[in-house]
C-alpha cells in the first residue's frame, strides 16, 4: 500500500540569502519544491503529499502542480516541527508517514525504497550517511576543545519514517515541552522510540547555503543522463 508523506516546504531560506524562499529557486527550468515533490511522486509506493506552505506564500499557486490531486496544502507554522505537525494533523488514515524537506530535491528512488523497507519491522527510521571528514567540538572561543570519535556518527537526512500516532504524539510532547528539535528522529528520541538508521545516498544534500545550489543542479544533471 501507499505511504502519505508530509513536505515542510514554509521556511524562509534565510541562510540562502536569495531573493524569495530557496524552495522557489528554479534548476534546469523547475523549482526546487518542484523537483522534491516529483522525485516523491514518481515513487509508487508514495501517496498522497501534506505540503506545508507559508500562509501568505505568494508563488506556489503560479507552479504547474498547484492543482495537482495528488497534493493537499496546509499552513506551516513557525518553526519546522510546527509545519511538520500541521501536515500530520491533516492526515486521517494512516498508520505510517514520511516527513521529507521540500529543500532536499535529489532524493533517489532507491533511497526511498531502503527507508520504507522498515515498514515490515516495529520501529522507524531515517536515511542517514556515515560522517567522513575528523569531528571537532569547539570552545566557544575559537579552539578545539576535544575531538569527537568519528565512529558511528551520521548525517541526519530526510526522508525519516515514523508509525504515525507515536510520531504526532512525540513532536506534540516536544513542542508542548519546549524542546529544540530539528527532525523527527529527536522527538521520537526524546519520547525514547527507537530510530533505525538506513544508510542513504550522500548527494542529497540539504540546500542551505548559496553554494549548495550548484551542487544539486551538479547531481540533477548527472542523473538525467
Ligand atoms: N520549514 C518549514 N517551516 C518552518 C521552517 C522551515 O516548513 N517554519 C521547512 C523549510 O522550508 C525546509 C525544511 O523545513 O524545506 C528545512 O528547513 P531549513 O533548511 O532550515 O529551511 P529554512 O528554515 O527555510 O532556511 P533557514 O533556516 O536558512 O532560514
Ligand atoms: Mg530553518
């Protein structure tokens, strides 16, 4: 069967320094929301798609798949988990979801199908990549103040795939609690659900800085050959 996905898509891209939300920046002739929303589309164990907008977003209605059915839009808040929980409140009949970044366009099918293999056992996930370059934690002043081990420390990426009520229940106690989460393995942490990590393809990268941008288009163009 198909999973709904929630896409946290209200940011404002403030590190992007760019002229609108980086969501809204175009490669090869598509924006990158866009590009995130087909790549997860064209997935056919993906169904319907929980989009998190601004609530004044002035440039999604003007994309081609601004009517799409297979889309259903909400009002983000204002921090991500606000948007994401928005998006899981919206869904009524599912026992699982994924939560994936509208600013995370070259997601990979076969990412996608590892993620969702996790389905058939008791816990969740998330795509993750093993950390390559020597970790440093710093002083606050400048220094090193200790290197970390570098053994068995990941990137946390997005798609992250959670049984759905656990998953509304840990980001709602977090929030309510005040906590910093910046993805939905911490809340689930926090509510001490275990988190499988799924190894993932490096190259989908989060874009964030302006630097990014050719990074992805680098690997876009890639595949499309
Ligand atoms: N996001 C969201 N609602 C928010 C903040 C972020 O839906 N209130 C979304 C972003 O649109 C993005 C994803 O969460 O797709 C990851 O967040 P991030 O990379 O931090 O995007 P921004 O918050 O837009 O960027 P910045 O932090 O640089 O302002
Ligand atoms: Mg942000």
């Amino acid at each position: 069967h198909k999973f709904p996905v929630v896409v946290p898509a209200a940011g404002v891209g403030k590190r992007m320094q760019a002229d609108r939300p980086k969501q809204y920046l175009h490669l090869h002739g598509k924006t990158l929301l866009e590009h995130t929303l087909h790549a997860l589309h064209a997935h056919p164990r993906i169904g319907q798609i929980y989009l998190a907008l601004h609530p004044q977003d002035p440039y999604f209605g003007h994309l081609p798949i601004a009517d799409a059915d297979w889309l259903t839009r909400v009002d983000g808040g204002l921090e991500r988990a606000d948007s994401v929980l928005a998006g899981l409140n919206q869904i009524m009949d599912a026992d699982w979801v994924l939560v994936h970044d509208a600013a995370r366009p070259c997601l990979r099918h076969q990412d996608i199908d590892a993620l969702l293999s996790l389905a058939d056992g008791q816990h969740g996930g998330i795509l993750a990549c093993p950390v390559r370059d020597s970790m440093k934690r710093g002083n606050g002043a400048g220094l090193v103040a200790t290197s970390v081990c570098r053994d068995d420390l990941w990137h946390a990426l997005t798609p992250q795939f959670f049984p759905l009520p656990a998953l509304r229940e840990a980001l709602q106690h977090a929030l309510t609690e005040g906590h910093t989460i910046t993805d939905e393995a911490s809340a689930m942490e926090l509510a001490s659900h275990p988190v499988a990590l799924v190894e993932g393809s490096p190259d989908n990268i989060k874009i964030t800085h302006p630097q990014d941008l050719a990074l992805a288009e680098l690997y876009l163009t890639e595949r499309s050959k």
